[in-house]
C-alpha cells in the first residue's frame, strides 16, 4: 500500500494483480460532510421544536409606547401614532408623513382635472 497526497494506493488481488486500486480519502471526506449535515439538520429540527412553545404564547405588551389616532385635517385620513410614552416623540406613523403629503397632492391635481371638466 501506497499513500500519494490524499490517495492510497493498493494492489487489486482481483482480475490483473498487477493493476493499482485507487481508493481516494475523498470518499471518507465526503460521508463525513453527510453525517455533519444530518447532524447540523437534528440540531436545527431540535431549535425550531424548542422555540415552537414560546413563539405561540402571547407576546409581552407594548409598554414603551402609546396608540393615538387622529383625522389627518388636509386629507381626512386617520392616523395612527405610537408615541413614546417617556418622551413624547413618534416612534412610528401609519400613514406615513410622505404617504399623506402625495394623498393631499393628488387630491389636490384631481380636484383642479375635475374643476377644467365641470
């Protein structure tokens, strides 16, 4: 038996013993790659089963913030806030400044297309 770089070589017993066998380390390397991918797939399975419990349970109320709902006076649209409760700024707007901006323009370019046609 012979070992060149990752190859061993061994002398075939079967057919002609004079022809050399390749039998590459490759293969090995390869069934190790499978086992640690299946291991590495339990491992996930296991983590999703675990957080499965958690993530169906209620999630912790909102006590950072609060909900405040006003009519927008150029466009009519309510508006949803949450507001810092520390602080006071906006921690989020739903519409958004520029979503009510563009509403009130096109509001606005409607009226003026209608208003030519009347």
């Amino acid at each position: 038996m012979n070992t060149i770089g990752n190859i061993t070589v061994t002398a075939s017993t079967v057919g002609n013993p004079t022809t050399p066998t390749a039998t590459s380390t490759t293969r090995r390397a390869a069934a190790d790659g499978a086992n640690e991918r299946r291991a590495e797939t339990r491992a996930k399975a296991h983590a999703v089963q675990s957080a499965a419990p958690r993530a169906s349970s209620e999630p912790p109320p909102i006590s950072a913030g609060r909900l405040q709902l006003d009519i927008d006076q150029t466009t009519g649209q309510v508006v949803g806030r949450i507001i810092d409760k520390e602080t006071g700024a906006t921690i989020k707007q739903i519409p958004s400044d520029e979503a009510l901006r563009l509403i009130a323009s096109h509001e606005r370019m409607l009226g003026a297309i209608l208003d030519k046609l009347l």
